[in-house]
C-alpha cells in the first residue's frame, strides 16, 4: 500500500526525518510512536503529500505520489487530523459530503450516490443522529466520529490518523479504537495511526514503529518492538512490560524518577490536610 524509501525532511536547517525507509502493506494498522520532535506529523505529512520530501520517495500503491494528481491521491488516502475546527457553522452532513469532492468534477453537485455514500458513513461511526447538527456544537468524540465519517466517504483504502484520541476521555478514547479496530477488520481499511499512548496503540495496533531523533528505531508487533530496553532508549524514562490481563498485549508501566525528591515530612502533611 505505501513504501517509503530513504526519505528526508528539513525546515530549513532544522532536520525532521533522516533516511526513512519502511513498508506498510493493505489491511495493515500500524501505530507510529515516539517522543515530541521525533517526527511523527511531519511524517505523516510526507507520506499524504502535502510535504515533499528533501530526500527519497514515497510509493502510494507503486506509485511515486510527486507523480500523482491530488484527486488521485485523496481517492485512495484520507486524513484525520487532530482536530478540525470550521468557521462556519456546518452541519455534521454537510462536513461528511465534502469526503465526497474528490469524486465530484469542477463545480459539480453531489448525486444520488454521493449522498447515500455520506449516509452509509454516518451510521457506520454512530454519527447519523446528529447528521443536522452544527458541528460546532458537538463533544469531542463526536468530533471525532465525524471526522472519521468524512474520511470514509471519501472511499479510501488508506487512513492516516494524526493523534486521533489526544482530546478524548477514556471511555472515548476506547470507543473510538474500537471503531478502527472493526473498519480495520472488517472493511480491510489499512491505517496509520499517530498517538502517544503507548499501551492503546499495544492493545489495538497489529503494528508498531518506533522513531527517534527522525529515525527507524523499530518496526514490529507490539511484543517484538515495546521492550524495556526500547522504551529507555527512546523515550529516556526507566519503565516494566508486563501483559495486558485479557488481550495479552504488552504493557507499559513508567517508572517514577525519585532523583531528588525528598518526601514530605509527616507533621507537615498532617498541618496541611487539617487546613
């Protein structure tokens, strides 16, 4: 689906990503993981083309995207970014419709199709029901939700996701996962996922890469690449891997850094809980 070859990135003087090179085949969901700086927007960036690269190629389906038309290119890949906020007061079907637009010709309206596309991604991602709504209005995960819908009504075969749940609580962010998870399975969508929860993307990702300093460190499943030795080397914090009690995923637990703390005195804790 998408191969990278030795690809380089700088703004400016400043190098983002050196000599990547990595392969991501159809049906694949892969995690992409690592510090702040390490690179992961920007490569996501690289690989939808809205970056070209100093250095190397990105390959969409053997293609090298520079060749490509940008219709072309957003018929097979959608993006979801963070967040997504309109000036305008859109309802949530009219941002789904607009998945639509690399379908439609110049100054084309949607037809019959196009609208029946939009109402089929509405309900995949429990978003019809507030298909009339402003989507200013909504919660974060209904955002969410929406966002991925207008991602599906494009029809692609591959998604990139860039820190899907960074906004979402808990009970969503699992809720939204789990969503990727049954487009991943069930529709054989390819996915790139963005995130900095190391333990989600164990318990959901089939693929793990690491990078470091704009860098390959690490390209695997979850129990290959998420090992003690590899969290210390990339994210500089001590941690232990364990076992997810149910899936059987690999584990993450950060280990505190006591280096200088010097813990309250007993009768200063009991003066403050008495204030």
């Amino acid at each position: 689906m998408i191969r990278l070859e030795n690809i380089g990135f700088s703004y400016r003087e400043h190098r983002v990503l050196r000599e990547v090179s990595f392969s991501v085949e159809a049906g694949d969901f892969l995690g992409i993981l690592g510090p702040n700086g390490s690179g992961k927007t920007t490569l996501i960036k690289v690989i939808d083309g809205i970056l070209m690269p100093g250095e190397g190629t990105v390959f969409l389906r053997g293609k090298d995207i520079r060749a490509m038309k940008r219709r072309d290119i957003a018929r097979t890949m959608a993006v979801v970014p963070q967040e997504s906020p309109f000036v305008f007061s859109y309802t949530v079907e009219e941002i789904v419709l607009m998945g639509r637009s690399p379908h439609l010709g110049n100054l084309a309206f949607e037809t019959d199709r196009d609208r029946d596309m939009a109402r089929r991604a509405l309900e995949e991602t429990d978003t019809a029901s507030v298909a009339g709504r402003s989507f200013n209005e909504l919660s974060g995960g209904e955002r969410q939700r929406v966002l991925i819908a207008r991602a599906l009504a494009q029809e692609p075969a591959l998604l990139l996701l860039d820190e899907p749940t960074a906004f979402l609580d808990l009970r969503h962010q699992i809720a939204f996962m789990n969503l990727l998870a049954g487009l991943n399975r069930e529709k054989g969508l390819t996915i790139l996922a963005v995130t900095h929860d190391i333990n989600l993307a164990a318990l959901f990702c089939g693929k793990i890469l690491l990078l470091k300093e704009g860098a390959v460190h690490s390209l695997g499943t979850p129990g290959d690449i998420l090992t003690e030795e590899a969290v210390r080397d990339v994210y500089g914090v001590e941690a232990r891997i364990d076992r997810h009690p149910s899936a059987g995923t690999p584990r993450v637990t950060v280990l505190p850094d006591r280096t200088g703390y010097v813990p309250p005195k007993r009768s200063t804790i009991q003066k403050e809980e008495a204030l």
